[in-house]
C-alpha cells in the first residue's frame, strides 16, 4: 500500500517535452519529481556542457514545474547533465524513493476517457492499485484491467486476480461501472495487451525486469509507448 506515491518524470531538457494538461490534471495527487536531463555526447566533458547550457536546461524545465505548482502539486525538481540518462533515471528514482516512473507521451490528448492498468506485476499488484485508486479518486476515467495469466490448465488465476482488484479499488470508493476487465488467451495475450494500449489514452503497469533498461524504457513499455504514442506510467516494486 502506498499513502501518497511519489512519481518520476524524467524530460529531456535539450527538446521541447511538455505534458499535456490531461496529464497534469490526472497527476497531480502524487508527489512529483521532475527530472531534467540534458544529454551530453560522449567526447564532451559533462561540467562544460553544464556551464555552456545549465540556464538554458533550467529554463526549459522551468515551465513543465510551474505547471505542476499552479495545478496544487507538490513538486521538486532536479537536473542532470549525463551521458547515460538511463543510470540518472535510476539514480535519481532511489533518492527519491520514487515509486513510479513516467514514460512521457508524444501524443495531446484532450480527455481521459480510459486507463488500462496492467498488473502484469503480481508482486506489485497492491502497489499498483494504489497508484490507481490515488490518481482516480478525484477524476472521471474508467478502467479497464488486463492481467497477462492466461486461464489455461483449469487454472483461473487471472480472474480471481481481476475480480480481486475489481473488488478492491471498489471499497477505495471507485464506482464498479467504471471498472472493466478481459481475459486474454495463450494465443492472444502479447498482441492483446498493446492492442488494448491502443484503446486507452493512458497506461499503467508494473516492472517487468529487475534491469531498469527493460523495466521503464524495455520491450513491452517500449512497444506500447511506440505504437500509440501514449504515457505509460511504470510502478516500481519495493526497493
């Protein structure tokens, strides 16, 4: 279980990354953390990159931060000049005891009508539901749960998973007409789920490897993150 989640958006400060309001609106409950980073070429000595950009980098991470403080979050911001931003991401998450990462989206969009949540996770399936329940107390989405089990052997861990986190984000007050789920097969269930991301204006889902490289920025996260462009927010197990 987790109070208040705290969540990391890394930004690349060398471009112009601005999320989009609908983002900032369904965020705001969580304790963010802005990452700005600015990546430096391997031939280049990362301290003069700094002294040449650093008001620059500052300036362009200035705005991403006010937009979160007028919206009531509570927000910190750090910078980084790295020639590996996967490393700073990573860094950065432990200091501060992050317990998510956002993959920013490429794509504005003007509402929220649908979040898929996968609990691909199963050790993190509470964490992730409480991500949840915190970003969709105060807004209107529905939510649609995918979990990747197939039901197969006469086993049905995949419903009793669903049904449990159905029943779950019910008693944390989530209308149960606003909650969805789909139970994928053997044969279906890796296109089913990016096939679904592409349905949804929002992702969220837990790690997949102990490797940051493939567990924010990896195959599936990666996958779903090209195909629809969409933000895809990466619970963290404990650390």
């Amino acid at each position: 279980m987790i109070d208040t989640p705290t969540l990391l958006i890394p930004i690349d400060v060398s471009t112009s990354e601005d999320p989009p309001q609908t983002l900032v609106d369904l965020l705001e409950p969580l304790h963010i953390v802005v990452l700005g980073y600015y990546p430096v070429p391997n031939q280049t000595a990362p301290k003069h990159l700094q002294a040449a950009h650093e008001d620059e980098a500052k300036a362009a991470m200035e705005p991403v931060v006010r937009r979160f403080v007028e919206q009531g979050a509570d927000v910190e911001s750090v910078l980084v000049f790295t020639r590996d931003h996967i490393t700073s991401i990573d860094r950065v998450a432990n200091e501060h005891d992050c317990d998510a990462v956002l993959i920013p989206g490429s794509t504005e969009v003007t509402k929220l009508r649908n979040i898929l949540v996968s609990l691909n996770d199963e050790e993190s399936v509470f964490r992730i539901l409480s991500v949840v329940g915190v970003l969709l107390k105060e807004t209107d989405p529905s939510v649609t749960l995918h979990h990747p089990e197939s039901i197969k052997n006469e086993s049905a861990m995949s419903e009793l998973m669903l049904r449990g986190a159905t029943d779950w984000l019910s008693e944390q007050g989530l209308k149960r007409n606003r909650i969805t789920w789909r139970n994928p097969t053997a044969e279906t269930q890796p296109p089913d789920l990016v096939t679904l991301a592409d349905e949804h204006e929002f992702i969220i889902m837990g790690e997949e490897k102990p490797s940051l490289a493939e567990r924010v920025l990896g195959e599936l996260p990666e996958r779903i993150h090209d195909r629809t462009g969409r933000a895809v927010l990466v619970v963290r197990r404990e650390h």
